[in-house]
C-alpha cells in the first residue's frame, strides 16, 4: 500500500514515517555500533526476523596429539604383554586401548570392561595372551576363571555355570559364575577358550553378559536375588573357528619361511576377511554386535620364533639351574630347533615339542646315566650323525675341576720363596 503522506509529495509505504524511513547514517535512524558483539553471526533465528546468533563455538586451531615417550597407567601391563606375547603387536595394542579407556572412565559403567574375541591361527597365543593379561593384572597367570568351552557342548551342562533350581539334581553344587568368583576383584578375567564348540544356550548366556554386564543364577533366596555384576570383568573368548580355510591361506602366501612383508601384510588382511566371513556363518548378529574388540592374531613368521625359543630355553634353564647344572645352545642348534619346530598348521606348539624332545629328553637321559651331575657346564651343537645320515644335536661338557677337601689342604706342604 503506497500513500502519500510526505511533505514532498513522494510516495511512502505505509506505517513508516519520517524518521523511521530515513537512510542508513542520517539524522536519527543511523544505528548505533555495539561493543559487545565480537563473534561473527553464524545463523539465523527461526521466526525472529532474519536476526543472526553469535558464535558460540571458539574456533579449534591448536593440534592435540599424543606426545612422544609419555608414560600411560597401562606402560606395565604392555611391557608384561610384549615379554610374554610374542609376535602380536596389534593384538597387545587393542587390549591397552581397552584397559586405557577404562582407566580414564570414558567406557559404559553398565557393561563389562571389554568384551574382547580372539581369533586366527593355532598355537599363535590367543590363550597365552589370556594368562599374560592375568599376570599383569593380578600377579598369576592362573588368577582368571577359564571356561573350557569344549566341556559345554551339552545343554544341560550350562547348569553348572549357573547352578540348577531347587529340586533338581546338581541344585546344591557350587557354580562357576559364583558372586565370590567374579565380583571378588577388579578386572577379573573371564576366558571362553573355543567359544565357537560350546551349546548355543552359553552364547545366550553371553549376550546377557556383554550387553547388561550382569547374570542372573537359577538359585534365588530372600536375602539374594541371585544376580551376579560383570561390569568389572574382562570378557575374552578365544576361537580357531575358519581354521582351515586359514591354513590353505597360509598354504597359499607360504608364510613361517621367508615370506616378504608386503606377502604377509596381503595374507594377514585375508586372514581377517576369512574369519569375519566364518564368523558370521556361525554366530547371528546380536551376538557379533556385542564385542568391542575382535582381534585376529597373525601367523608368526620365521624371525618371531627365535624370540619364542629364546623364552622356552629360558624356562628350561631355571628347572636346569635347580638340578646344578648350566645349558648353552649355539647358534647352529638354535637353527636346527626352529626348522625341526616350523610348521604352517600348528603354529609354535611343534616348536616347544622339538624343545622337549631334542634338548629335554636327551638331559634327562644323561643325566640318568650319570653323565651329567651338578656344577656341569653343557653346550649344546649340531654335528653330523653317520649312523642317523644326518645332523642332529651333540651335548659337549667342559671339564670338570676337582675341589680339594680340608684335609687335604692341611696335609699339602706350602714352600716359602725366599
């Protein structure tokens, strides 16, 4: 609507005077500067008329990034891992990231710790990593509560995770999830070894666990509601499940020899993609979608060995040291122990067979017939057999110096040097 209300005959709109219809910097329609107003305006306000809001947010340029050599609260618990663990970097990396993420309060008080499954290869440590992580935790390797999923294959035999109701037989039995058990401690470790073998009412089990980090038993009073807390446990469940399309995978990239990296970093990606796959074959979604951490450990190759022999002759070497005598391998017969002990299939167990059976055994046997007896010093070498047509391990020993008794130190005549 135009009018023509003005002195000057030009047309206005409507509802706007003089003043208010003034430009921009004359007279009293110029607007005033606000020295307030320092954040640019970022947005409009729905139905306030086309008004900006000012920025709230500061504006993020400083790069935060995790300093170098910094020491974290689970620096112990890594070196602990690193030393017993050997050849799984990546799976010792995942299990700080999950203790660290507890420790700094950032996980979900209502859940478990971690929910942690350990998949790849046999005899590659997903069970000795485990009892590493109990030993770091708790001192002992042996301070967890293991369950042998191979010996719940049978629906009934859940009741003795969890107890029989009154009446039935077994009711008065102690059960493995026991309060005691599994609230006793801070972060106490729960193992699934072979979790794939067990009767699908254990994985029915678990989903309760992993999801509301409680459980509740079949035995239930007044004073005891009988649900057990899991919000402080570590949940680990091992599995060699796609182990043998695994195996033609290791077959296939021919990994334990001298593979080249960039052959075991392709091979180590289609071991996680086989087991994934093999995963979802077997277990369903709601199970799958339960685990924070899914850790495929790595085949060892040839290099990682050597570090696992060294540790098994460690072991040897105390038990050696009780009986009085001293080991030493060269390095022909360390060589001779990781061919004799490499195996794509098996993973390390063959390794500490050989250790058995060539160093072990053959002490024993020595020893038994009095050819070794204490303060020995033996090494062991590789030398060829003419009668086996082939090399195998020797055992030298140094010799032995004769301590003189007191009395014959007494009866020895000592001569003076003038």
């Amino acid at each position: 609507m135009i009018g023509f209300g003005s002195e000057s005959g030009r047309p206005e709109k409507a509802g706007m005077t003089g003043e208010t219809a003034a430009k921009p910097g004359h007279g009293r329609g110029k607007p005033k500067a606000d020295k307030h107003k320092t954040a640019k305006p970022i947005a409009s306000v729905p139905g306030g008329g086309g008004r900006k809001l000012p920025r709230l947010i500061p504006e993020a340029t400083i790069p935060v990034r995790i300093p170098k050599n910094k020491k974290t609260p689970v620096d112990h618990i890594r070196a602990i891992l690193e030393e017993e663990v050997i050849g799984q970097t990546r799976a010792i990396d995942a299990i700080c990231r999950a203790l660290i993420r507890s420790h700094a309060g950032f996980r979900n008080p209502y859940k478990p710790v971690a929910v942690m499954y350990f998949a790849g290869p046999t005899g590659v440590g997903k069970t000795e990593t485990a009892r590493a992580l109990a030993r770091a935790l708790h001192g002992d390797f042996r301070k967890m509560i293991k369950v042998d999923c191979s010996e719940y294959a049978e629906p009934h035999s859940i009741a003795r995770l969890i107890g029989s109701p009154p009446g039935y037989v077994g009711s008065d039995l102690p059960v493995v999830f026991s309060k005691e058990a599994v609230e006793t401690e801070p972060n106490t470790i729960i193992l699934f070894d072979e979790v794939e073998k067990a009767h699908f009412r254990l994985h029915n089990l678990l989903l309760q666990i992993m999801d509301e980090g409680r459980l509740t038993l079949a035995r239930r009073t007044k004073d005891d509601d009988g649900i057990v807390d899991f919000t402080k446990t570590i949940v680990i469940m091992t599995s060699n499940i796609g182990a043998t399309l695994i195996d033609n995978l290791m077959k296939k990239h021919r990994i334990g020899f001298k593979t080249p990296s960039a052959s075991m970093e392709e091979s180590d990606q289609d071991i996680y993609e086989t087991v994934k796959e093999a995963m979802r074959r077997t277990f369903p979604p709601e199970f799958r979608n339960r685990i924070t951490e899914f850790i495929v450990f790595r085949a060892l190759p040839r290099e990682a060995l050597f570090d696992i022999l060294r540790k098994l002759l460690n072991i040897s070497a105390t038990r050696f040291a009780n009986l009085g005598f001293t080991l030493h391998l060269s390095q022909a017969a360390r060589d001779w122990l990781v061919d004799r002990g490499l195996d794509m299939e098996m993973g390390v167990r063959p390794l500490v067979k050989a250790v058995e059976k060539y160093i072990e055994t053959k002490l024993a046997e020595l020893q038994g017939y009095g050819q070794i007896k204490p303060g020995d010093f033996i090494l062991a070498d590789v030398a060829y057999d003419p009668d086996e047509g082939e090399e195998r391990i020797i055992f030298k020993r140094a010799r032995r110096t004769r301590r003189k008794s007191k009395a014959e130190k007494k009866t020895e005549i000592k001569f003076e040097h003038y």
